[in-house]
C-alpha cells in the first residue's frame, strides 16, 4: 500500500513531447485502470513510475516521498511487462522465486510463496520448465506471478491479459481482483480491454496524445465523458456520433450509445441496412440523416435492406458535443 | 547418391586438410631423426614415445608449457571482463560519442600486427615490462579487444532489454543484472570470444619473441622454434611437441563446439 502522485511528468523521446505535463494522483490501496489508443504513452507511465525510464522534467512521488534518482530495485514495486519480459534461463519455478532469492527470503517461506501463487495462476505442473517451452498465455501467468509473490506495495500491469482466451482471461481477472482485496497493494494496469477496465478498476484514468484527458470512475466516465474522443473510445459498442442540426443545433455533435435508441414507435425514420446476431442481443445497422447508427436490441427485427424503421433517441442519455473544440456542452 | 558424393566430396577434403597433422604426428612417433626419410610411409615404421619422453624430461618444454597455460589463462580471463564490460556498457548506456568509439574500436584491426611491433616494443621497454608476463598479458588482452568489443555488443544488442528492466525491479543492482542475467544468456557468445582469445594467445609468436628473451620465461611456440635451430633440428622432438600444443586447442574446441554451433544460429531464435 502506498499513494503515487505524477506532478507535472512530461517525456521527451528523440524530441517527440510523448508525455505532456501529466498529473495524476493515486490513492494508497487504489486500483487504477490507465486505457489510451496505442501509442500515447501508458508503458511510458509505468516505466517511469518504476524507475526504469527518467521524466524529461516533473516529479513523482510514492507516499510522498520524491523518487528521483531511486533505483527500480528501491521503489517496493513490481511490474508485469507487456512482453512478459520472462529469464529465459531460469525455470518458471526460479522465474517466479528470483526476487524471493535476491531479497534474501528463507527457502521454506519461499518455496510455501511460489506453490501458493501456482496453485492461483495454474501453473503448479509447468514449474520445472523452462520459458522457451511454454505457451503465450503460459507465459503471460508466469509474468503475472512474479510480481504477485514479493507482496510489493505498488503493482504495475501492462496489458497482464493480452494473450489470454475469453475463459482463462475472465478467471485471471477475478483471480486479480480478489489479489487487490486480499492485498490492498496499489495497483496500476493498462489494458484495452473494456471489461477488464470497467470491472477491475476503482478509478479510470484516459490517457491520450500525452495528456490524462479524463479521470473518473467507469460510471462517471461512461456516462459523462468529456470529450468526442473519451465518447467513442469507452464503452463497446462505440457511441454513434452524428451532426445534431437535425435537432436544431448548429455547430454540435449529437452522442448516442447504442443502447439508448429504440426501435418501433419513434418519430426519427431510418433505413435498415444489416443485423448482426451477437449472441445475448442483435446489432442493427440503419441508416440516419446519411450516417450509419449502431442500435443494440434483445429481438431480431426482422426487416429487409431498404425498409425503414422509426427510432427513438432517448434524450436523457444524450450526449452533446461541440464541434469545433469537442468538448461536452451538456451537463 | 548426392549424399554419396557429398560424403565424398568431405572426405577428401579431411584427408587433405589433415594429412600434414597426421605426419607430424608420425614423425613423433619414429625413433631415428627422420624426416625427411624418403619413404614418406603412410603408416610409422616404429611405434616409440622416446620423443615424449625426451621432450618432457630433457628440455624446457614444462616449463613453456607451464608459461602458456599461464598466459593465456590469464589473457582470456583478463580479456573476458575487459570486453564483456566495455560491450555491455556500449551496447546499454548512451555513452558520449558511442558510434566514434566503435568506429576506432574497429579501425585499430586494419593494421598488421608485425607493424606493431616496434611501438609495442618500445612502449614496454618504458615501463620496464620486457621479459615480464605482465608485459605481454597487456598486449594480448588488448589486441584481442576491439574484436572481442565488437563481437558482444552485437550479441548484446540482440537481447530484449526489458528481461532486465525485469530483473531490476524484481531488486537487481546494475552488476547483478549482468552477472545473474545476461552472462548466463550470453553463454554462446562469451564460449565464441573465449575461444578466440585462448587460440590467439596460445598460438601467438612474432610478439612473444620480442618481449620474452630469456628461455626461462618462453612460451611454446617460441620454445618450438629453438628446437629447429639451436639443435640442428630435433625433427621428432619437434614433432612431438608440436602434437602436444595443437592438443590443448582442439580439446577446447570441441568442448565448446556445442556453444559455436548455437551460437551461429543466434538471433533466430530470439524471443
Ligand atoms: N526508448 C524509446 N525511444 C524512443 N521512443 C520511444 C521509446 N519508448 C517509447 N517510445 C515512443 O513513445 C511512444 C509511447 O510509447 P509507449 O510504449 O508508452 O506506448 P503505449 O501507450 O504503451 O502503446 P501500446 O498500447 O501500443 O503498448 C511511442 O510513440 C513510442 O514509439
Ligand atoms: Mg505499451
């Protein structure tokens, strides 16, 4: 457990601004979920948080205390790596014990350390081999479980679940879950995954072109995102977002999430284009004002290309948007 | 059938490339002072360790041998943690002017050794390291260098660094990640450098005549030399201390052929 504070943290790569004046805060105990295209500088974050990587100017600090010119090893952290990052010399049991050896840790308490997280990630029967002979997901487990066995204070994840199907990927997820209330280790995790984001984290933080654009929990940010972009990037599906002139605005962008259009007694008319059966609901494509709306529905609606169907907006879950500096206009 | 004359093709090539081993060993073996026997048989005419024995109990060949092993021993060891060092940290750190250093690492090898002689020689005769150990253990250890630089940082640069980004939050310092982490991944290039600096220095002659004047202090190829000239050329001792020096190499190379063959596949199988 221990709080993290970014104050005004900005990288410079090879003269490119990747990290421009970030502040953010994290509570001792918190979970923090960082999403953000590919490429804005979530590893960055983490890299810098972890000593591995100097910020070009700003200061960070863990429980208040300035961490510059720490050394990684200082720090009390531990960090999954987006390319697992694995000793391919060691076996997945010394994998999993090197910090345990390097600190000094006696061997029975050890040995008691590692069977424990084993038996958690299913790794029990693979700890004898070598990473070379595992599995992308085999080796992702093997990531998550060394920096579960130290018990560090703060926990760095990049995108820990990438590699992982569905099923393994769902159980991981509860598996970490009840590791951060087990725990109550800081933990940061960078994830593109919307569930996983909405699920794991207390707070999300939307990192993009070098700036945390909002912080909130999922609800405030599902419900009130700040901008076009944070709008279109969580939840799935996508938002629709269309020209709101034909609601009487000028100069504004009318949100809508799929969710919150219905089909049947409405006065807006669309054509229908295709449905989508996604398994729990349908995905109807229509077409509306020239663009294409995304309208989730429980029933088929059993229509043919070209027949229109009338749609309702509900207006209470509208989100506007101003076109110029896409910036939210509603409250 | 191709893999008939490719079998051929081999075997020819063996017998070519071996023959001249196969008669100085011969020769070891004769007991009279035949070398130039005109029956040049394929197989020796006696089967006599005298040469051996002489070699080893009536000249100073313990005593060479004694100096080589020494010496290059001490140039790998001494050599492996020059180079290992200096490529790691050229292949890691953002060292000022890193490509300059390269370059001149690089442009050190076009010169010919023997041209280096003079300076070498009158560099030690300065520090007062001529008939010393020390003296040639310096020139061994950094003539090998720049090759040996050069060779590690490439194999260096191929490792992903975030295995010891890892390793350094696990609580690694900067030489426990090298020691614990890249060593041990680095096993085939450091066998392929330490292979390399052994047989130079093993075999090394035009500088060791210059700095090692006194018999006492000389290594083996000097202390082969002399059996050619100063006693009217002891053709089978010679012989048979020429197949006791090729046997220390050939041992190491076949001890380390495990490490050249994966270490020629190298970066193929990265990841
Ligand atoms: N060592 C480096 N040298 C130069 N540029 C770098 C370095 N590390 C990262 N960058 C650049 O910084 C930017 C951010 O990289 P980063 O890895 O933080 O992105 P990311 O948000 O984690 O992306 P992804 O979701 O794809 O993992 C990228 O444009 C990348 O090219
Ligand atoms: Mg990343």
């Amino acid at each position: 457990m221990a709080n993290v504070e970014f104050q005004s943290i900005s990288k410079t790569f090879d003269q490119q601004n990747i990290l421009k004046s970030v502040d953010l805060k994290i509570k001792s105990g918190e979970f923090l979920v960082l999403v953000g295209p590919s490429g804005c500088g979530k590893s960055t974050l983490l890299r810098l948080l972890a000593g591995l990587e100097q910020p070009t100017s700003g200061e960070i600090l863990i429980d208040g205390r300035n961490v510059k010119g720490v050394q990684p090893k200082d720090r009390g952290l531990a960090m999954v790596f987006q390319s697992y990052a694995l000793y391919p010399h060691l076996t997945v049991k010394e994998n999993l014990g090197f910090a345990l050896t390097l600190n000094k840790t006696p061997a029975h308490e050890m040995e008691k350390k590692i069977q424990e997280v084993a038996e958690i990630l299913r790794l029990t029967k693979l700890l004898s081999r070598k990473p070379g002979q595992l599995s992308g997901g085999q080796r992702q487990r093997v990531a998550l479980g060394r920096s579960l066995v130290k018990n560090p204070k703060i926990i760095l994840f990049d995108e820990p679940l990438s590699n992982l199907d569905a099923a393994l990927r769902s159980r991981m997820r509860y598996e970490i879950k009840k590791i951060h209330q087990k725990t109550k280790s800081t933990m940061i995790y960078v994830t593109h995954d919307q569930t996983e984001a909405t699920t794991l984290g207390d707070r999300i933080a939307i990192l993009n072109s070098g700036k945390i654009i909002q912080l909130g929990t999922a609800q405030e940010i599902f419900n009130k995102p700040v901008n076009k972009f944070v709008a279109g990037f969580v939840g799935s599906p996508e938002m629709n977002i269309l020209p709101a002139e034909f609601l009487g605005h000028k100069n504004i962008d009318f949100g809508i999430r799929p969710d919150d259009i219905q089909i049947g007694d409405g006065t807006a008319q669309a054509s229908f284009e295709l449905e989508e059966y996604m398994g729990s609901h349908y995905m109807i494509y229509a077409r509306f004002q020239g663009q294409l709306l995304r309208i989730t529905r429980s029933q088929s609606v059993s229509k043919k290309t070209g027949d229109l169907i009338p749609l309702n907006f509900n207006m209470a879950k509208a989100h506007f948007f101003d076109r110029v500096s896409e910036l939210r206009t509603n409250s | 059938m191709k893999k008939f004359f490719s079998l051929l093709v081999l075997l020819i090539f063996s017998i070519y490339s071996t023959f001249p081993i196969w008669h100085i060993f011969n020769v070891s073996l004769r007991s009279d002072n035949s070398f130039q026997n005109d029956s040049l048989h394929f197989w020796p005419d006696s089967l006599s360790w005298k040469n051996y024995e002489i070699v080893f109990t009536k000249t100073l060949f313990p005593t060479w041998l004694f100096n080589s092993v020494m010496i290059s021993v001490m140039v790998t060891i001494l050599g492996l943690i020059l180079s290992i060092t200096a490529a790691y940290a050229l292949s890691r750190f953002s060292v000022q002017g890193k490509k300059g250093i390269l370059t001149f690492l690089l442009a050190t090898q076009m010169f010919p050794a023997t041209m280096l002689l003079l300076p070498f020689y009158i560099l030690l005769s300065q520090f007062h390291l001529l008939n010393n150990f020390w003296g040639l253990l310096i020139i061994y250890s950094s003539s090998a260098l720049p090759f040996c630089v050069w060779q590690l940082k490439s194999y260096f640069d191929t490792l992903p660094f975030e295995i010891e980004d890892a390793a350094r939050v696990d609580g690694c310092n900067r030489w426990q990640v090298l020691w614990k982490i890249v060593l041990p991944i680095s096993k085939p290039a450091i066998a392929i450098t330490a292979l390399f600096q052994l047989t130079t220095a093993w075999s090394e002659y035009a500088m060791a005549s210059v700095v090692l004047q006194d018999p006492q202090m000389q290594t083996l190829p000097l202390g082969l030399k002399s059996f050619q000239s100063s006693l009217a050329t002891e053709w089978g001792l010679y012989a048979a201390a020429a197949v006791i020096v090729s046997l220390p190499a050939t041992l190491a190379f076949i001890l380390l052929s495990r490490y050249l063959i994966s270490g020629l596949t190298l970066g193929s199988v990265k990841g």
